[in-house]
C-alpha cells in the first residue's frame, strides 16, 4: 500500500485560498472556501472567513493565494507505463533495446513529469522486472520525485501473451495463484491482468487469453490480500470473462469480436452497466497519436505509412467515442488512465484524458471526479485520497481559471502539493513560472 507519512514536510499551518474549490465531495463548484494543510495533511476545509481563526498551535503560518485559480484534488491517473519512453517505440522495441537499468532510469524521469503535470497518485500497470518496486524503493528514499506511484509489477500473461517480455508469464490455476503471491511478497499495491491479447506481436488482441477459471483464482488471491485487480481487455469476450470472474477494473474496454471486427454488443453493455466495476477507456491515447500525425501533415507530407495509420487510428478512435458515450448514457463508471509511456503518449498530459471522458458525455466535473477520486475509491485507498477533505493527504492540484468552465484550464497548472510538500510545476521547472 503507498506510503503516506512523509517525515520531509514541516509544520507550517498553510492555508490555501483559491478562488474556487472542487473538493470531490460536492457535486459542484463552491467559491469562498479555503484549504488548511500542515504536515503531510489536510487539516481543514471551510469558508474563507473561518480561516483566520485556526490555530497554528505555535507553527508558523503562511497564507498562499490563488484568486483566479480552482483548487482541486491532485490528479490520479490510473493507468501509466513508467519504463516506456512515449516516443512510438513499441515493447518489443524497449524490450530488445534497453535494459532494466535504463528502464528505470526512464522510471524516475517520468515520475518527475507525472507530478509536475499535477499528477499526485499514479498507477504503474506493467513494468519489467523489478524496476516498478525499485522506482517505488527510490522515491520513498527521496531519490527520485514523483507522485504516489502504486505499481502492479509486471503483468499476469499466459505464455506468448501482452506484455509477456516484461517477466510474469502464469498459465493454469496454480501457477496464476503462485504467481500473484510472489507479486504481493515484491510489494505489488494491485494485480494487473492481460486478459486479452493486445499489440503484442505474438498475442492476439481478439481473444480472451486466460479462462474464466484462471481469472477467478487470480482474483480470490488478490482480494484475499486486499489488493484491486486490473484487467487489459480489448475484445468483448475477455470483457465477459473478466465480468465473470469479478476483477475490480477493465482498461481498454473495446468491443471487438474474435475476427477482429467491431460490434457495439448490448448484452455486454447492459452487464458492465448493472456491474460495481470501472471502465478505463484510453482514448486520450488515441488522441494523442491523432494530434502528433496532425501536426506533423502541417509541416510536410505524410507518408504512406503515416496516412495508413492516421486513418486506422481516426476510425477506431470515432467508435471507441461512439461506444463509450452509448456506455455512459447506459450508466457505467468511467475513470481516468493515460496509458502514457505507451505509443505516442509521453508523461504529463494525463489531463488530455480526463478531457476525452468529458466528450464522452461526463460533466466536466464529473470527468475531474473520474481523475481524482474514482481511481482511489477503485484501488481501495480513497480513505487517504481523491478529495480535499480533512484528514486526507494533502495532494492538492491548483490551475489557472475554472475547469468546469474550459477543461483546457486543467492543463494551466498554478501549484501542486503532494502529501503537504510544494512542488515545481512543470512551467516552473522550464523558467517560465
Ligand atoms: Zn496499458
């Protein structure tokens, strides 16, 4: 589970007056609140004119004002991959090319990112090795700066499926129950499942990879030890197995057939609409892809490759947006995760997500909900985070202007806290704060 006291943070009564609050626990946007922190935590929330009146109990006192900006809950972003560059370089590619040090390496720069972006809690979904426990080693040391990083290690996988280069290959009951143990003893904060195929080169995305059996053992073993289980599913009947076996997550989400064709599957959607579980659609990753080649046609021509995948990837991007606005309408819980590392998706714009479940149809403090205190609530630790609460880590994310108003706001970050420390944003860190 993440450390949450930080010996580093001291004392001073720090009260925070934004213009406005989003605390994530009313539905909506409140002006003329202020936020006290000391230490590693929250220690009130309540009108401004209240503020003056706290007791310090002897430490100092500072007074942060942020008249035009929005207060909110630093981000939490569920699904990242710290070893991966985001420069295009498929797994095989950084699995061939680099090794475990250099991963880690790439690791901790992420991290760094990640939090400078707003990003205070953040999940690593699949890491070779043990890179993902020595990132989580280091940054509980102070050696690297980052967010609250949960890490899954790397993935169950059967033989030959997604991501198996990164080591946690488990076919059949005993050795998928041997194998999420062993996980928990390194120190995994979830389990992660590639219970389908994905752009593996020997894996097939259109098939579930492990039975249901084998998914219901994986997680009995982890929620017999209190740890939420994440499944990769792109394809419908991985998405029904995991159902069944009653994972607590499912990334990806897309309803595709064992032939590789797409059909919206109503019976599907009805299940994971009357299901407890979350849907983590990535489509910022799309988008992401999408804006790159954009930006590229406008300085010269694509090539034939290029024009190939631009096209592939509009498609599949209008009816991932399609599927999950049909899943929303039919009320299913969405939350945010990037994916970054993966693909064209470098680390510090998991806004751009949260921004894609907007366009899904969430209210755009819904969506900031969907980053803040839905993934907490589903890797069981929203008793810590996800809201501006007393008593809660003071994770705290300030922007520029009102969010709800213009999700681009969220990107025009003023300040971040995590657990009670300030820390230099990434326009900061440029020179240009
Ligand atoms: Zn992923």
């Amino acid at each position: 589970m993440p450390q949450i006291d930080n010996p580093l943070a001291d004392n001073t009564l720090r009260i925070i007056l934004p213009g406005k609050l989003i605390d994530g626990v009313a539905d909506k946007v409140q002006e003329g609140m202020a936020v006290a922190i000391q230490g590693s935590a929250i220690r009130w929330a309540g009108p401004a004119s209240e503020a003056e009146s706290l007791d310090s109990a002897g430490a100092p006192r500072e007074t942060l004002h942020f008249p035009g900006g929005t207060l909110l809950a630093g981000l939490f972003d569920i699904h990242t991959h710290t070893n991966m560059p985001g420069d295009g370089r498929t797994g095989e590619q950084v699995n061939d090319d680099d090794n475990d040090e250099i991963r880690l390496l790439r690791s901790a720069r992420n991290s760094t990112a990640a939090v400078a972006s707003g990003v205070t809690t953040m999940c690593d979904c699949g890491s070779w090795g043990r890179t993902a426990f020595a990132l989580k080693e280091g940054l509980a040391q102070g050696l690297v700066e980052g967010p609250r990083v949960l890490v899954s290690g790397p993935p169950l996988t059967v033989t030959g499926g997604h991501l198996w280069y990164m080591g946690g290959e488990a076919d059949g009951l005993d050795a998928v129950r041997a194998r999420v143990r062993y996980l928990i003893k390194q120190g995994a904060d979830f389990i992660k499942i590639a219970a389908s195929g994905g752009s593996t080169l020997t894996s097939d995305p259109y098939r579930a990879s492990y039975s249901v059996a084998e998914l219901t053992a994986i997680v009995e073993e982890a929620h017999n030890r209190g740890r939420s289980v994440l499944a990769h599913c792109r394809c419908t009947d991985a998405i029904n197995a995991a159902l069944d076996a009653g994972v607590d997550a499912i990334l990806h989400c897309s309803f595709y057939d064992n032939d590789g064709s797409y059909r919206y599957d109503d019976k599907t959607a009805g299940r994971l609409a009357a299901s407890e579980v979350w849907l983590n659609p990535t489509m910022g990753l799309g988008n992401a892809n999408r804006t790159r080649l954009a930006k590229i046609k406008t300085e010269r021509a694509l090539t034939a490759d290029e024009e190939v995948r631009l096209e592939r990837s509009t498609s599949s991007g209008e009816r991932s947006l399609a599927q999950f606005t049909a899943l929303v309408k039919a009320g299913v819980k969405l939350v945010g995760g990037s994916d970054c590392g993966w693909s064209y998706y470098p680390f510090g714009d998991f806004q751009g997500e949260i921004m894609t479940l907007h366009a899904a149809g969430l209210s755009a403090i819904e969506a900031i909900h969907a980053g803040t205190r839905s993934p907490a609530a589903a890797l069981g630790i929203d008793n810590i985070i996800g809201t501006v609460e007393a008593g809660k880590e003071a994770d705290l994310l300030v922007v520029n202007g009102d969010p709800t108003q213009n999700m681009e706001n969220l990107r025009d970050v003023a300040a971040v806290f995590k657990g009670g420390d300030r820390v230099a944003t990434a326009k900061e860190r440029a020179g240009a704060g």
